[in-house]
C-alpha cells in the first residue's frame, strides 16, 4: 500500500466513477510493472548426484 500512495498518491483525481476505474487501472498497471522489474529472476541449480 505504500508503493501505491507513493506512485499514485493518497486520493483519487477523476470525478466520474468510470475515469475512476481507469485511473486506478493504469495505477495497477504501473505498479505491477515496477514490481516485475524489481522482482529477481532466479534459476533453480541442477545438483549433481554421485
């Protein structure tokens, strides 16, 4: 919640409650593409049995 009220900030901006929706959505949108960036991309590693 942090992260949003940061990007996004603590209120909405639009009047009618469709723009509403499609504010948040583009909202969501950037934040989840934050989030995918800093996510790591980790690999598992393949052990070797002897």
């Amino acid at each position: 919640m942090a992260c949003w009220k940061t990007l996004i900030g603590t209120r909405l901006r639009a009047r009618s409650f469709s723009a509403q929706k499609t504010e948040v959505a583009i909202g969501v949108a950037a934040l989840n593409r934050l989030l995918s960036v800093a996510r790591p991309h980790s690999v598992r590693k393949q052990v070797k049995s002897v």
